[in-house]
C-alpha cells in the first residue's frame, strides 16, 4: 500500500523568502515555483514550500524530517552558516548514525541524518 516517503511540506511566511532560502542551502532552484507552493526535487523526494499565516513559535515539533546526508556535522554547519538555528546539535544514536537539527528561519524544524546502513 505504501510506496515510500514522496515529499515533506514545510509551512511559511513569506513563501519568496523561504524559497530563496532553501534554494541557498539546497544548492539549487526549486523545479515548481508556483503562488501556492514550491517544490525542490533533492534526490528523488520533494522539499515542499506551502505559504502559511502561523507564526514561527506556533508550529507543531511533533515531526521532524530527516534528510540524508554524507556528514551530519558539516551539514549542520551549513545550515547555521546559511541562518538556520542551532535546534539538536549532532548526536550517534546508535550503530554509527548521526543526526542533527535545525530551525529554519521560518520556524521549521529541518533534521539532517548520517547513516552508513541507508544506501538507495
């Protein structure tokens, strides 16, 4: 019944701002970039940009959307390099996988994971 994860929406305010965003920490512009929502292609699974009025401190922590990466440390970096700020620094869960966190500057929790047993 399940295919597997295909996007994850992030909500935020200014729907320009977040894409210009995302766009700088991706490395790339978005493929669909449209009023309503813009979605990047990152490897294969959509980052989602819906616009929304909540403010920032009014967002759900519940979820939190991992994406892979080679160096959980240096991706995280980035990302507080690029505004980000710093939500769980990098932590070894377990069996040598890494995550970290970030609150994007729209108020999104963003997580990074670095697992060496998750090859696609």
């Amino acid at each position: 019944m399940f295919l597997g994860l295909r996007t994850a929406a992030y909500h935020v305010s200014d729907i320009e701002k977040a894409k210009d965003w995302y766009s700088s920490i991706l490395g790339f512009a978005p493929y669909f970039d449209q009023p309503f929502y813009v979605g990047f292609n990152v490897a294969g699974y959509e980052l989602g940009l819906q616009p929304s009025e909540a403010e920032p401190s009014n967002k759900a922590e519940g979820v939190v959307t991992y994406w892979g990466v080679a160096d959980a440390a240096a991706a995280l970096q980035h990302l507080i390099e690029h505004g980000a700020t710093p939500n769980e620094d990098v932590q070894d869960v377990g069996g040598n996988i890494k995550v970290a966190s970030v609150k994007d500057p729209f108020g999104n929790i963003f997580g990074v994971i670095e697992n060496p047993n998750f090859k696609l």
